[in-house]
C-alpha cells in the first residue's frame, strides 16, 4: 500500500512539473519582443506597461479557464457501483 501512495505521489509530482513548458525569463523575453513590436521602446513608461499588460491578461485567461473547468464540469456521482453524470 505505501508503495502505491508512494508512486502515485511521484506521478503526480512529474505530471505538474511537466505542465510547465516556459521559464520566467523565457517569457518575459518573449514578453519584451511583443512589446518592441508593437513599437514600445525598451526602458520606458509605455514599454513597462506593455508587459504589464501582457501578464495580467494571461492570468485572466487562465482565471476564466480554471472557472470554466471548475464549473462548466457536472459533477461526478458514483453510487451503486456505477458513474453517473449530475447534469
């Protein structure tokens, strides 16, 4: 039994860091390609926003993604020994 908890723990372990295909600065340098093509120069204001933007849509992106998995999802009912569908 513990070897079991044991692997599924390692499993579940390498399956989110595998979820991660970017580092920071990976992104933050694509970050600042966009931005100087959009014409922002580097070091201003405007460039500052720009990436700034840039993160802040990605996290809404990935809130309405988390919200619409959490609850565009029926829920799961077992009973009887089968799987049923709330919706």
């Amino acid at each position: 039994m513990m070897k079991f908890v044991t692997r599924s723990v390692l499993l579940a372990v390498l399956f989110v860091a595998g979820c991660q295909t970017m580092t920071p600065e990976e992104r933050r340098a694509i970050d600042g390609q966009t931005c100087s093509s959009y014409g922002f120069k580097r070091g201003t204001d405007s460039f500052s926003k720009c990436l700034l933007d840039l993160e802040l849509d990605r996290r809404a992106t990935s809130r309405a993604q988390f919200d619409d998995m959490r609850f565009n999802t029926p829920p799961l009912i077992i009973y009887g020994g089968r799987r049923h569908y709330g919706w």
